[in-house]
C-alpha cells in the first residue's frame, strides 16, 4: 500500500457507521484534485474491506456505485447501518452523507 492510499483510506475511516462519503468528496478530504476515479479504483482494490469501510463510498448523486461484492452486498451492509437504499440510489442523501 502506497502512502496516497493510506492517506485515503485514514481520511475513509473518519465516516461513521450510519453514514456515507462520496467519491468527490472522499478525494478532496485526501488531498487530491479530480480524483473520483482514483478513488473508484482504490476502493476497488481496498485490501481491508471489514476494516476500511469502502462500502460507505457512493456517487455523488446519490447512487450507490460499485462495489467488489456486488451492489446488492453493497446495499445490504448500507441498509444494516440505516442508510435507506431505493432502487440502487442513497434516499435522502443530504441527511446521510457525511461532510469531512
């Protein structure tokens, strides 16, 4: 693991169980302009999954993205945390997203 993603993934495990980031968002607290997809690609090969909650990362429309398990893994831990997930996207996103 190279020191960007550990910067990432340390600003990543600021977002509290009950809540979301966004892939933009997520960029911006770790320093890196543009970096959605970066990010994307981070998560994509994050090697702690049960530790570094990759699944808390979601569109910033709402949609709740990929996932390396699948969007319904996704979905589930999502729900198990609270987060209300309609038809793939995050319902009421601005009272669940978190703000670094």
């Amino acid at each position: 693991m190279n020191d960007l993603q550990r910067r990432v993934y340390r600003e990543l495990l600021k977002v509290p169980r009950g809540k979301v980031t966004t892939y933009g968002d997520l960029a911006r607290a770790a320093g890196i302009k543009n970096g959605q997809r970066a990010i994307g690609q981070m998560m994509n090969k994050n090697p702690f999954p049960v530790i570094i909650p990759c699944h808390r990362v979601v569109k910033s429309d709402g949609n709740i993205g990929g996932y390396f398990y699948g969007q319904n893994v996704k979905t589930k831990m999502l729900h198990n945390e609270g987060i209300n997930v309609k038809n793939g996207k995050i319902q009421n996103l601005e009272k669940a997203v978190f703000r670094f």
